[in-house]
C-alpha cells in the first residue's frame, strides 16, 4: 500500500492530485482519510520544538474562546428587561444549562455556584465541536485528545477537592471507595475496583467519550467528502451521488452530536459535582 498523499491539513480534502478518480489506475489508498488527517504543519514555529508551536487546532480554540466570550458580552453587556434577539437566545441557552443540567442533577440550592462552569464548559465545547462543519476550519478541536483531557482534567480536580472538603480524609476515602461494611468479605475487592473505578477510570473515560465521538464522526466525514470526488468519474458518477448525499447527512447529524457530547460532558460534571457533595451512607 503506498503512502498517502493527503495534506495534513483535513480543510483541504482535495489536496491530492484532483485528476484521480475512480478506474484511473490511482488507488483510493493513496487519497484515504487516517491518523495523518488529524496532524498539522505549524502555523507558527516548527515540530521539533525549537520555536513557539501554534497549529490550526490551536488557533480554533483561540478563536472558539472568543467568540464565546464576545457572545455572552455582546448579550449582557447593556441587559435589558425586555430582551433584544440576542440577548434572549443567549439567555435562553445559558437557562437550559441553569435550569436543565445544573439544578436538575445538583439541585437548585447547592447548583446555583457551578453554574458559570457549567454554562463556560457547554458552550466552549459546543463551540469546539461545531467547528467541524464550519467552511475552511473543518475541523472539530476536541477530535484531538488533549483538549478533552484537560476539560476533564479540571473536572477531575474540582471533585477530588470539593469531596476532600465537604467529608474530610475519612469520609472522602468512603466516598471513593463506596465502602460498605455490609458487604462482608467482598468488601476489600469492591472497594479495590470503586476507588481504581473513580481515581482512574472516571476522569479517562470522562474524555475519551467526547474525543471519540468527534474523532469518529469527523473522520466519516472526511471520508465521504474524498469519496464523493474520488468516484466522480464514468459509472462512478452514481455513486459520488450517494457519497455526496451522505457528507449531508453526515453534517446534519454531526449537528446534533456536537450539541448531544457537550451536554453529556457538562451532565458527567454536574453529577460528579453532587456525588462530591452528597453524604455517604
């Protein structure tokens, strides 16, 4: 199998040689999408670590972060009692989260605190998610594991600390552990797996969930999208149709995904959040 010969670069999809298609003699092997389509050149600096490194990945978030920001400012900046349009959306999105998430999984009383990171962690995700449909960016940021990782990593913190403060040494080790003494003999080998469970497990899976599904759904995109050029020649002309009509499909429910994970990772954090503060029994 030879070497691809894709750009590293998954914005531009077509950067193979554009006169290969179908039944040229040219395999799809040489255009596939893989690992190769998650890595970029530098924008700034070089790979070897001599300069300042700055890739595209890191210019979205960038970008995402202040948009996010530039939002919410331009919604409440002058708020009114009567909302305008985007003061009312933005409200409106900021009271699901609230209202939806927070006090749903936390309760209202104890809720009412987290809500700024609740509402911070659903629309930077969301945000970094929907990149991947954007013209020219194409690509979602948390299909790169790190970002994810240090989402959850922050979670990961924030619980460990708050159980640590609201039960003390003792009570937090109960709470890790769902130390049970009626569980008799089995209680070592329960309270082994529930503390490597929640110490090691949580925050790993906490990020893998998002990363994976971003990572999935961005490389059948691209898959799609090369496909559909990649046919588009004699008798394969029908099916570029039928690749094109997925890329659309494919978009319309990537739509939704990227609404669906950043909701399930800030859901995961609340209810880390109220397990932290919940009493032991």
């Amino acid at each position: 199998m030879k070497e691809p010969a894709v750009s590293a670069d998954p914005t531009q999809v077509l950067a193979f040689d554009t006169n290969c298609h179908l039944f040229d003699g040219c395999g799809f092997d040489t255009v596939a999408p893989g690992l190769h389509s998650f890595l970029f050149e530098p924008l700034m600096g070089d790979a070897d670590g001599n300069a300042f490194y700055f890739n595209k990945p890191m210019l979205l978030a960038l970008l995402g972060s202040i948009i996010v920001v530039g939002v919410f400012w331009a919604a409440f900046r002058k708020p009114s009692v009567v909302p305008g349009k985007l003061q009312m959306v933005v409200e409106s999105g900021y009271d699901f989260v609230r209202r939806g998430i927070v006090y749903e999984t936390i309760g209202k009383k104890e809720g009412e605190k987290y809500v700024p990171l609740a509402v911070s962690l659903f629309f930077f995700i969301w945000m970094m998610n929907l990149w991947s449909i954007v013209p020219v960016a194409a690509f979602p940021v948390t299909s790169i594991i790190a970002y994810p990782l240090v989402l959850a990593l922050i979670v990961y913190i924030l619980w460990v600390s708050l159980t640590f403060k609201r039960h003390g040494f003792v009570g937090a080790f109960k709470n890790f552990s769902g130390y049970d003494k009626s569980l008799g003999a089995v209680l070592p080998l329960s309270m082994t797996i529930e503390l490597a469970s929640n110490l090691l497990v949580r925050p790993f899976t906490h990020a893998v969930r998002l990363f994976a599904n971003m990572f999935a759904g961005h490389t059948l995109l691209l898959l799609f999208t090369i496909a559909s050029w990649y046919m588009l020649n004699g008798v394969g002309i029908a099916y570029s149709a039928v690749s094109f009509t997925m890329v659309i499909v494919m978009t319309a429910f990537e739509l939704f995904i990227q609404a669906v994970q950043a909701y399930v990772f800030v859901l995961l954090t609340c209810t880390f959040i109220q397990g932290a503060l919940a009493e032991h029994h």
